[in-house]
C-alpha cells in the first residue's frame, strides 16, 4: 500500500500539467471564435452566387440612419454543416460563429431566416426562379443579379 501512494507522490504534477494543458486547450479554442448577428430591419444578406455548397459570395445591406452601405465578401461554411442557401435568396437573420477560416453555423442557438413575400414565399432576385429541386438563376444557373 505504501509503494503505491509513493508512486502517486511521483506522477502528481505530470498529471496535473497535463489537466492545465487540456483545459487551456479548451478555452483557446473556444474564445477564438466570435458570435456574428445580422438581423432586420438594419440587415439583409444577399446571396448573390453559389460556389460549391460550403462557399458563397454575398452582399451585405446595412441601413443606418440616411444612409445604407453595401459590402460583398466572401463567405465560407465550416464542413460539419451544409447550409441550403442558393443564389438569389436574401437572408433577413444569420447567426454564426466566426472561426476565422470558416463560419460555423450547425449548433441550435445559431440559425438564419429568409426573406418571404406575404404568402410566404422565399423573395427572389428577379432573374431567378424556383426550379424542379434547387433555385435556378439565368442566365448563369447559380449566379444573382439583384435590383440595387
């Protein structure tokens, strides 16, 4: 019984730096990321092309007060969750949490709304239409040309 704790005694702080080690570990990783919210009225996301189902260009509309700026940039989701967006869509809600690399969008206190008409269909850009399976845009089949 002895020869044990002794043992103990000498392993101790090994496995204690190796807890430190894991629980910094664990809050790095988790303080990298940042929660991102646009939201309406003051913001709508265009989606003006889909690359492949991980990779987007957008447009963002932020109203503020007399004046509304717009931003394209590129967007591209983290490969544990396939977004259904298509181009020609306009997102009213996306919350995401930014990696850096990608936006990780897949947890349950994230999520996204789509701008609706009064019956509540999905608002398109005007030179694109819902096809048999997925959202065609003309004349390039994955690519909006939004009313600015």
């Amino acid at each position: 019984m002895k020869r044990t704790f002794e043992s103990f005694i000498e392993w101790w702080p090994a496995l204690l730096v190796i807890v430190f080690f894991a629980i910094m570990g664990i809050v790095i990783r988790e303080s990298s990321k940042r929660l991102v919210v646009w939201i309406y009225p003051d913001d709508q996301i265009q989606i003006l092309e889909r690359f492949d189902a991980y990779n987007y260009q957008m447009r963002l509309i932020h109203v503020r007060i007399n004046s509304v700026q717009t931003t394209e940039f590129h967007a591209r989701f983290c490969d544990d969750f396939e977004p259904p967006f298509s181009a020609g869509e306009t997102l009213i809600l996306l919350t995401y949490y930014d990696r850096g690399s990608c936006w990780e969008l897949k947890d349950r206190e994230f999520g996204y709304k789509f701008l609706r008409d009064a019956q509540g269909n999905v608002v398109l850009a005007p030179n694109c239409s819902n096809g048999p399976v997925e959202v065609v845009c003309h004349p390039v089949k994955n690519k909006a040309q939004f009313e600015n």
